[in-house]
C-alpha cells in the first residue's frame, strides 16, 4: 500500500493549524523530500468561534466545518484530523459517513495515555470552557477508568484568558499567557494530577515540556503522531 494522504481541518485557529503540520513533519521518519506524507490543508477561518456555539452565544461552526471535510476529500485526502479540541463536540454531526477516516482527538489522546503512561490515574484538563463544559476529555478519561481532574471556575478564567485576550495565545502573544497556565498546571497538580493534557490546539503554542513537574500531554502531537502512523501503515 502507498502512503495515504492526509487533510487538516485547519483554521482553529491558524497557528495551531501550522503547529499540527509541522508535527506531521517532524512525526514523519523522512531522509528526502518525497519520503514525507503529502498533506492537504484548508486554513478556514470562516469557522464560527466553538466555545460561543457550545456556550449557546453564537453560531453552530458544522456546515463551514462540513464544507471544509468535502473539499479536503474531494482535493485527495485520506485521513483528516482537526486541530481544535472544542470542535470535536461536533464529531458526530460531522463525520455522517462511515467510510470517513477521521481521527478523533481525545481518544487518541487518551489512547496515548494508557500507552505510554500506565501508571497515571488522574489527569488534569487545560482546555477551553467548551470542551470542560461538553466533558469529552472526561468521557474519554472514564472510559479508561481515569480520573479528570478540572481547574475551580477562577483559575479556568484565567486558561480562558490566555488563550482569548488581546495579550494571549490566539493574539500570537506568548509570555503572560505562559505564567498564567503554569499557575493553573500547579493547581491541578494540587488537586491530585499526575498528568496534564494540553487540551487546547493554542497552548502547546505557549506551553512546554518541563513547566510543570508533571507529563505535559500535547494532544495536537497526539493527534500528528497518530494520523502519520496511519498514513504510513
């Protein structure tokens, strides 16, 4: 079988989008140009902001999400992945075809876990209010008998802020942002976590390996290592 093609649902936002493609890249054992995967990416930025649509404050972000999908298959794509948490809340409204292969970003990032971290039994979350607020991660994490473990209501203000404002993450500002997510890590270590998953596509921007003195789990390399691995099989 010749290497699969891979589409990015991309434009969620833009710099996350970029994050995951290079994670494609560096993921991929490759001497010479033509041993990398070839990747299709739709950079759509006309996707309604999720977190308002689950919150019930703006527009539902499936039909631009779906027409992307179309385009994206249509262009070649074998595999697609989506580098947005929050977004998965509308999987299943947009994968309807069974044929699709569409890689599902929590529970690859939890497969991940079990894996390479088995002794892990609780795990912090930082994510958007979205995705705390739909609960996937801890679907997810139950499903595997782990335990979630989320930030109090004011210190998931402050992840909200350094992935929203104009001194944060999606505003391609990284320091303070940084300090923030580091105090929320500390929380959840507090709390019991052993582990944390960077569970928002903006915070591996700011966040890295070694801020907190428990496994960082950067769901959108989760999400790269899983789509390359299965390109390649």
């Amino acid at each position: 079988m010749g290497k699969k093609i891979i589409g990015i649902v991309g434009g969620m936002g833009p710099e996350a989008t970029a994050d995951l493609f290079m994670k494609i890249i560096k993921a991929t054992p490759a001497e010479k140009d033509q041993d990398h995967l070839r990747v299709i990416i739709d950079n759509n930025t006309n996707i309604p902001d999720r977190t308002k649509a689950i919150l019930g404050q703006g527009v539902s972000p499936v039909t631009e999400i779906k027409s992307t999908v179309s385009k994206l298959r249509h262009a070649g794509a074998d595999i697609l992945v989506m580098p947005c948490n929050t977004a998965h809340y509308f999987y299943d409204s947009i994968v309807t075809d069974e044929k699709l292969v569409f890689l599902h970003m929590m529970r690859e990032t939890v497969k991940h876990i079990v894996k390479h971290y088995p002794k892990v039994k609780k795990v912090g979350i930082l994510a958007t209010s979205g995705t705390i607020t739909t609960r996937m991660y801890h679907q997810a994490l139950e499903a595997q008998g782990l335990i979630p473990i989320t930030p109090e209501p004011d210190l998931q203000d402050k992840v909200m802020e350094a992935i929203y404002s104009s001194w944060g993450i999606k505003a391609g500002k990284y320091a303070k942002a940084r300090q923030y997510l580091i105090e929320v890590g500390n929380e959840l270590m507090a709390q019991g976590a052993e582990a944390i998953i960077m569970g928002c596509t903006e915070i591996p921007l700011a966040m890295k390996s070694g801020d907190v003195k428990v496994p960082l789990i950067d769901a959108t390399l989760v999400l790269a290592q899983s789509a390359v691995e299965l390109a390649t099989s």
